[in-house]
C-alpha cells in the first residue's frame, strides 16, 4: 500500500494548519468560532458519550459548558493533534490523527489528562476546512 | 548554517505523512504492515537494545512481541514524532526527530512513557518511503 | 475567517522545518547556534521573566546557563512546538503555537514538566528563518 506518493503537495499542511486553528479556537474558549469549523450539519462523535453532538448549536453549548467548567476549576486545557495520515476525498479530506489533552492548573503541574485517536470527515468551502463529521476515542475505553 | 531554504516544496509534509502511516500501523499491532515500512535489509537500533534488528522478518517478530505483551497487560501505547528535521539525500531523505511514548491503561490514566530521539535513514521507492536504518536513544539512557 | 486558504504552499512546512531546526539546537546546549536563529536584535520575552532577553549575547548567554543547570542535574530537557497557526507578513510570518517541555532524568521517568503558547514573530533572511520577537506564556501563570 503506497502511504503518502499520490497526495497533493499542499493538503498536508493545509489540514495541519486548520487543525491549528481549530484546537487554539476551542482551548481559549471561543464556543461559537469553533462550532464555525463544523459544516452546519456537522457530528462529533466520542466513544466517551452515549450520543453524538449535532449541529453547530449543539457543538458551540458543549464547547461553552466545557470551558466554563475548566474556568471555574482554574484550568487551562490544550488539545494536540500529531501522527496527521490525511487521504484526499471528493469534497476535502479524510484524517486519522491522534490527540492529547494537557491540563496544567493555575499554579500547578501540566499533566497528560487523556490520549485519544481522531477520524475526521473534512470538507473545503469557500471559507476553508470544515469538520463534517468527528469521531473521538478515548485510548482508555474499550 | 541555513535552515530550510532549500528544502525541496512538498519532501517535508511527505515524510511527516510517512511517519504517521508508519507509527498508526505500528500502534495498532499490524506487525507486518510496518516490517513493510523498512527496506529488506532494513535495520532498527536502539541505544536500549544489545543488538539492532535487522531485516523485515526480525522487525515484524519485534513488533508482534510488543504488541502481543501490552495486549496482555490491557495498554495502549501510541508513538508520537515530532520536530522533525529533513535532510535530502540522494535516493530519499535524513529525518532527526523527537519520539514520545504514550501509554494507557484500560480504564486508568494516560502517562508520558519515554522520550527519545530518532534518527532516520529514508529511501523513496514505488511503494513509497521506507526506512533504510533507524536509530532510536533514550533520553534516560547514557 | 478563513482559516488557511491563501498560505503560500511551502511557508507551513518551512516554519516547521525551523522549529525543528532551532529546538534541536537549544535541546543539545548549542547556545550559540541557537543564538543565531534570532536576529541580532531579536527579543525572548516571556510571562515568567521579570523583563525580556534582548539580542543574541544575552540569548546565548540564558540558554549557555540553563543548559548547563540541567546537564548538572542530569536531565534531558525537549522542546516540542506543536499545533503551528502561520499567517504571511511583509518580511516572512507569525506563528502561534503550543510547547510542551519534556524532562527526563538519567536513568528516571520521563514527565511534561510544562504546557506554553509561544507566538513568534519571525523573519526570512538570506540564512533562512529568524525570530525577531518571541513571547512564550506559561499556562500555570495567570
């Protein structure tokens, strides 16, 4: 199985950077920007949770909750994404990465909180990458 | 010394691609889908390890054994690379990386197992990249 | 807000190939070698410094120190820049990112010792990339 030969030269990057984007929008709490990085139909699966979140409205309420928590326990999260295998698809992409969650508390010890794999449907528009569809696995669950 | 001018456009994002197909294959225990990421002779060495492995069927033995041992003991490891440094050579390329280790239990904690270096002799055949000769150092080692 | 549309093709893998280069460097005590990745008159400022390091004698002299704190202590320091958002300037391009630092202790266990933004404002010479303006955040200081 050829892995990387067919790949156009500058989708790599691209999605790298819009991961970028997308994780510093989500770890200082701009809920509403970050729900703009999901297409308006889009799902964010996590083997963590009984159902998927869908639809902006929905992602946007759990980023808010989530980073209101985090903010009244003192807590600065960031979210990495590495290890990005990206296959072009029709309308974008399709990335199998993984990610980790660091939580350092104010005045405390940065800590590997979780170690997770992510597998994103990513369209392109007019306005950049989007997140059609997310599905996050917790290397902790079966 | 210059850095990265000259730096062909897309040998970059390729190698990083490589690396994430190579360690994805790895952390899933497809033992023989990552001996296929060495050459023949292939030749993985560790500062931990009296002797490098040599050869795809000796590299897949290794892999099948690890895998087969955190399976047993419920972890799940995931190998990430990064500040990756790409040299070209004639026939592929020179990488220098960051390797970290990750490790969770099931049902418990994610931990920063190890850190490392890597250095990388990589050879850009039909089938895409392959490693020529690995050399892996413990930062807890000498 | 587009999020990575019009970045020129090779620009993401460059900076990358330059934190690569420059963390290496800082990571295996090259003081002054990683005094020459910042400008002449180049500026580390950062959250847990009373007031910014200014120019590469002071650069390299900080860095000279540190390294040889951690060598007396034993330790392993890595730097790891990750999750890079580049956008183009006049004279080359900023970049915000995350760090990790990673220490290990000879013949001990690997720990994320901290988690840092780091925003760049960097420049492309003849030599290939510098930082003219670097400001690291610690995310335990408020």
């Amino acid at each position: 199985m050829p892995s990387t030969i067919d790949l156009p030269t500058d989708l790599y990057h691209q999605v790298q950077g819009f991961y970028a984007y997308q994780m510093q929008l989500l770890d200082r709490g701009a809920a509403q920007e970050w729900a703009q990085t999901f297409t308006p139909d889009g799902v964010f699966a996590a083997n963590a949770h009984p159902e998927p979140t869908r639809g902006r409205d929905a992602i946007a309420a759990a980023a808010r909750k989530a980073s209101d928590d985090l903010a009244a326990r003192g807590i600065r999260r960031r979210h990495w994404l590495g290890m990005v295998q990206v296959t072009p698809t029709a309308e974008g992409a399709r990335a199998t990465s993984y990610a980790l969650i660091i939580e350092t508390p104010r005045g405390g010890q940065a800590t590997v909180r979780m170690s997770t794999t992510c597998e994103d449907d990513l369209v392109r528009g007019e306005d950049g990458w989007q997140v059609r569809h997310r599905q996050v696995r917790r290397d902790d669950l079966d």
